[in-house]
C-alpha cells in the first residue's frame, strides 16, 4: 500500500503541474493568509456550511492522532533517524493527493436533508464514475474503519499511557474519553467543526510549547539531531558508527509507511469534512489539503522526530512508542514531561475520535439514506466501542486497523486516479484565475 500510494503520489503531482512545490505562496496566501483580518477567513460562514478552517480543523482533529506522538518515536526505532527523511518525502507527494481528494470532494458534493454540503469519495465514485456499488464498498470500509484506527486504536493507546503513568483505571478512561465525545458528536458537523477550530490549535500550541523547553534545554544537541535525519537517509549506519544495523530498506519502509498513514492522503477519510466547507471552489478548498498535509506529518511529526533526537541516543536503549517521547521530555522537564506527553496523547486521541466519529457518521448515512435511527445506533455503537478499547488487546486492535484502512483506501484510489481529468481541468482554471488577479502561482 505503501508503494501504491507513493505512485499515486508521483502521478497527481505531474496532473497538479508540481502545484505543492511550485505555488507554495498561493497556497499560504488562501490558507493561513486567509485567516488574517480582512481577508475574509471567516466572511463565507453560514447556516448551512463550516467556514473552510473549521473543515480543515475537522480534517485534522482526524489525522493528528496518538501517531504524530508515540508513531513518529516507532518509526525512529524500527527505521532510525533516516525513516523521518522518507516520511517527509511521503507528505511532498501526500499533498498532491490530498488537493485532488479534497478537489473532487467538492466538486460533487450535494446538499444534504438538512441544507447542508455533504460529499467525500462516495459521492465522486457515485456520480463522478457512476459507480454506486464502488462507492458502497468504500463505505462499509469507512464504517468499519472508523471503530479502528479512528477509535479504538487511540482509546487504547490513551487508556496504557494513563494507566501506567497515573495509575487510572482503563474503564474510567474510556468513559472519561465518551461521555464528552458523544455530546460533541450529537451536533454534527458544524458543532464538531466550531469545537475543531479553537481545539485543534490549542492543543498543537500546547504539544509545541511543551517541545520547544525540550528542545531549548538540549539546543547543543539540536543541529546534530537535524544532521541525523539527512545523513541517515541514505547512510544508516551513520546513527552510530554502523553498529546499530538499520539498512536503507528499513529507513524508506517505515519512513514512508508512517508518513503516508499520519496525514491519511489516499484513504478518503479527511474530503468527507472538507466537502462540508462553505468553498470558494474546488480548487480553493483542495489548497486547504496542502496545508493539512504539511500540517500534520511536515510540521508535526517533524517537530517531534527533532525532539526526540535531540534527547540523546534514548531511541537505541530499548524505549519505543510514547515511552520514549515521554522519557525525552521527562529528561529535560523533570516529571512534568511525562505528564505533558500524557495529555497531549489524551488529546490528540481525543481530535481523532471526533473526526472520525463523523466520518463513519457520513458512511452510514449515505449507505442508509441519512436514516435517523441508523446514525443513533451508529453513534451509540461508537461510543461503547470507546469503553471497551481502553482495555483490549492492541495488537489486534492495530492489526485490524490496518487492514481497514488498505481495504478503505483502494476504492478512493481508483475514483482519484480515474478522475484526474478533472483534477486537471479544475488546477488549470485555478490558475488561470490566479493570473487574472496579478497572483500567478509559483
């Protein structure tokens, strides 16, 4: 799957014309730039949409997960210091995938019972390709999916955290965790996507702060920390002298496997909240899955993977996951960096658990007819789920969350690839309008 989203990857940014790297101010300018005041950000909100942050806040509270954490230290000790070089290099090529999921989102959406956008992959699979059937196997995908890594994989991996650090009950965890959750999720997308917007950069600034004391207590160690992640790229046994044993195989491996999984491009999850967005155009809202992506696994992941490597040779004695994070923060911070890793777990997991409470909210619906007394049993089932996770098994719980995921990502592959015409046709006339406003992009 790795390969297969990395081709995918290679092949939108040729149809995109290279946009990530070659309009990188267009793409700051009606993203963050939009946010400044009298730009407007916030001027298209109305009763029957989100403003376009709040759905890349809903995109993000799903993808920044217990991963950009506890995954980015697994995939340094499974890959070493080069695997963070290829992660970066799977969100170059993410981001051309995300702009085309988010593009077609929006180009086929349609108004929902209640006046509001509503769309994602089954929607341009349904009407883009006429294929309905496609469109309802990505569903029951997406459903499932959403118990897995959208669920019980961060529930879980909270509920070990808290459990070893705070001593807390696992049951107490997942109530603690689905109690709020369900009555953020009762509102739908736009209370979800109002919660989103002041929640997500909160609690990112929280992560961050926390990090940058890391990283200023070791600032020594810092530009050796950077040098590792390039040199390791393509010289793994530059970790420690060549007796660690990592191979450039397992650098690329978990590298790109990690950096095509945290920001989800390809899996068709993250254009079902985007396609909710009050857009100016297709074109417009796909820039604000440029941004999701660089958000993510760029900055995010990155942040961490710096963090971590900073600390010492910690990722060699052993520590893996969300121990090792904890133990570089608690080195610099005294006992407070354990806690602040532990919070920032509960509230990542948190995001996660909102964002894809709506997105199986939106399988169900379309596979039911927006069926009332379907979405009630689904957010019921959901929510139980949270209670039990916190004291499952996560190795099956991971296991299954994977195999989700692939089986979710093949149909939304097939109908971005199929569509490219018009992912192509859509970028030219973005430009074109771009060149018109005297902003031509790149």
């Amino acid at each position: 799957m790795a390969i297969l989203l990395t081709a995918v990857g290679l092949w939108m940014t040729a149809v995109t014309g290279l946009l990530p790297l070659r309009d990188v101010k267009a793409v700051v300018r009606h993203t963050l730039g939009s946010l400044l005041p009298g730009r407007g950000g916030q001027r298209r909100k109305g009763a029957a949409g989100v403003t376009p942050f709040q759905a890349v806040s809903t995109a993000l509270a799903g993808t920044l997960g217990t991963g950009n954490i506890a995954g980015v230290a697994a995939a340094i000790v499974a890959g070493g210091p080069g695997a963070v070089f290829w992660m970066w290099c799977a969100a170059l090529l993410g981001m051309a995938t995300k702009y085309a999921e988010v593009l077609l989102a929006v180009e086929y959406r349609a108004r929902g019972r209640d006046g509001s956008w509503q769309g994602g992959p089954m929607e341009y699979i349904s009407r883009g390709l006429g294929m309905p059937w496609l469109a309802g196997v990505f569903c029951v995908f997406c459903l499932l999916a959403s118990f897995g890594i959208g669920n019980a994989a961060q529930v879980g991996a909270v509920a070990q955290v808290l459990a070893r650090d705070f001593a807390l009950p696992p049951l107490a965890v997942g109530l603690g965790m689905a109690l709020p959750a369900g009555l953020v999720l009762l509102g739908g997308l736009r209370r979800i996507g109002a919660f989103a917007e002041k929640f997500v950069p909160l609690m990112g600034l929280f992560y961050m702060g926390a990090g940058a004391l890391v990283l200023l207590h070791n600032r020594a160690e810092v530009p050796r920390a950077l040098s590792l992640i390039f040199r390791c790229a393509l010289d793994p046994g530059a970790a420690a002298g060549g007796g660690v044993g990592y191979t450039v195989r397992q650098a690329v491996h978990y590298g790109v496997a990690r950096g095509v999984f945290t920001n989800e491009a390809g899996l068709g999850s993250a254009p079902i909240a985007h396609a909710g967005a009050d857009a100016q155009g297709p074109a417009e809202q796909g820039l604000w899955g440029i941004f999701e992506v660089f958000t993510d696994t760029i900055l995010m992941c990155g942040f961490t993977a710096v963090v971590i490597l900073s600390g010492g040779p910690l990722w060699q004695f052993g520590l893996d996951g969300a121990a090792l994070t904890s133990a570089v923060f608690s080195r610099a911070l005294g006992p407070a960096g354990g806690w602040v890793v532990s919070l920032s777990l509960l509230l990542f997991a948190f995001s996660t658990v909102l964002g894809w409470g709506y997105y199986g909210e939106r399988a169900v619906g379309w596979l039911l007819g927006g069926h009332r007394g379907g979405l009630t049993l689904y957010r019921v089932c959901y929510l139980l789920v949270m209670v039990w996770a916190a004291g499952a098994d996560m190795g099956l719980i991971w296991s299954l969350s994977d195999l989700l995921n692939g089986a979710m990502m093949v149909p939304n592959l097939i109908g971005v690839v199929a569509l490219w015409p018009v992912v192509r046709r859509r970028t030219v006339e973005w430009r074109q309008r771009e060149r018109r406003r005297g902003h031509a992009g790149g």
